[in-house]
C-alpha cells in the first residue's frame, strides 16, 4: 500500500513540475512576442506614414536629411549579396569536410573552436581588422570590396556551424542506402546529404543575411558612410543601417530616420518569408 502511495505521489509531483515548466515555457515566450511587437511596432508606427514611393526612389539630399535612400538600398543589396556569394560556398564546403571527410582530432577540434569563437567576437572587432587588413595594407581603401569581404568573415562562422548542424542531422541510413546502390562518397553528399540539409544549410544563409543587413560597426570602417550609388566595387557606399546610425547620431531627420528604420524591417521580413517559403516547398519536395 505504502508503494502505491509513492509511486502516486511521485506522479503527481512530476506532473505539477510539467505544469510550472509549461507555464514558464508560456510565459517566456508570451514576453518574447511582446517585446518583438512594441520594439517592431513603435518603429513602423512612427515611420510608416513617412514612407512615399519619391523615398524609395530619390537620392539623398542635404547628408540624407531630405530626400530620399535609392542609392541606399541598392548599396545594402550590393554588400549581402557580394558577401553572400562568397561566404556561402565556402561555408558550405567546409561543414561538408568537417562532417564527411575530417577525422577528429586535435586540428578538427581547434577549427570547430575558432569557428565558434569567431561567431561570438563583436562586430567592431571585425570593423577594425577589416579596416586594418583590407582599407589600409591591401589599399582597398573604403569601398564595397572591403565592406564584403570583411561582412563574409563575419557570417561565415554562423554559416559553417549551420550547416554543418544540418549535414550532421541527416539520417546515416540515408549515407548506408545510397553507398549500398553503388554511388561513390561525392554522389551519396551531392546528391543524398545535401538536397535532405537544404533547409538548415538555408537557415544559416538567412541568419547571415539578416545579421549583413542590420550590420553598422563593421560596415562604416570598411564600405564607408559616402552618398551616392557605388558604380562599382572599388567605390564606397552607405548601406541603410549605416544611414540609420548617422541620422540617429547627429540627429539630422528624425522622420527620414523613423521611415529607413521601417524600410530596413521590412526588407528583412520580406526576405525571411521569402526563404521560409522557399525552405518549406524544398521539404514537401
């Protein structure tokens, strides 16, 4: 008798343990939303009444107190794509050698140890090398090229860590079964291992774009803050968090601060949906 009464009290204790995980677990993310809501919402509320089609197609005036960010949202578009078409493919590539090809071992363990160490450092670090290393002892000076290169350093950890995540997921079945019908190693990772981590390899892209997007510090010492619409790689640029910084700063137009604010969100969840849609069609497929 007295073991049913243990076991009873033991399964009720577990299950109001459940109820106060659930009810934090709740909560947490009940706070999370909301704070996404008022930071979001203040934002767009204050500068969705700004925004007209003259602001997305007109130049800056007056150091972007009048006018409007064409040539900065261009110059935005130009650095995550530069950066992305770099750090993508070599990110990608090296979670395959991690995961597939790499023995473990002491230079294995020092790698995934930078690779993480490097996710962690602060953007101004990057800011400063980049300056150091790409502005002044290559002469790249201030331009696209540093401010792509230095922005590909900064996402490829997050997208080698990614990746190499999703590649790990994949069932080892999936390698066994396609090794068994004869397909070499390359074959079974192009073909087998590759298409099934698509959606977290994609996760990581998103994730780097996200953060070259929003990015400021290690932007302003590398591409520079200069107006106008970069006509190449060698010439400077200001992408639009880098506006947003300046007009905040020096306080030059809160409005035009508030409406480039909101353009930079959207611009953002536009391209999450866009990669959520695409990630959950390549799963269905």
């Amino acid at each position: 008798m007295s073991d049913i009464n243990n076991t009873s009290n033991s399964v009720i204790r577990i299950r109001k343990n459940e109820r106060i995980a659930f009810a934090f677990l709740w909560t947490s993310a009940i706070i999370t939303i909301i704070v996404l809501i008022v930071i979001v919402g203040n934002v767009v509320i204050n500068g969705i009444g700004h925004l007209s089609l003259e602001f997305l197609t007109q130049e800056p005036a007056e150091m972007g107190k009048e006018g409007g960010i064409f040539s900065i949202i261009i110059t935005t578009i130009y650095l995550a794509l530069f950066s992305l078409v770099i750090a993508a493919p070599i990110g990608i590539c090296a979670a395959i050698f991690l995961t597939e090809y790499a023995k473990e071992g002491p230079v294995i363990k020092l790698i995934r140890f930078g690779t993480e160490s490097l996710a962690g450092i602060p953007s101004i670090i990057f800011g400063l090398f980049g300056y150091a290393f790409f502005v002044v002892f290559l002469k790249f000076r201030y331009s696209i090229l540093s401010g792509g290169l230095t922005l590909t350093l900064m996402i490829l950890p997050t997208i080698i860590r990614t990746a190499e995540e999703a590649i790990i997921m994949v069932p080892r079945s999936y390698r066994e079964g396609s090794l068994a019908l004869g397909a070499t190693k390359w074959q079974t990772i192009y073909k087998v291992v590759l298409p099934a981590a698509i959606p977290g390899i994609l996760t990581g892209v998103i994730l780097g774009i996200g953060r070259v997007a929003g990015e400021t510090a290690a932007v302003i010492y590398t591409a520079g803050s200069s107006l106008g619409l970069p006509n190449s790689v060698w010439r400077p640029g200001r992408t639009m968090a880098v506006h947003l910084y300046i007009l905040a700063s020096e306080g030059l137009s809160k409005n035009n601060m508030y409406a480039t604010a909101t353009v930079l969100i959207i611009t953002v969840l536009i391209i999450n949906f866009t990669a959520n849609r695409l990630i959950k069609r390549l799963i269905k497929a």
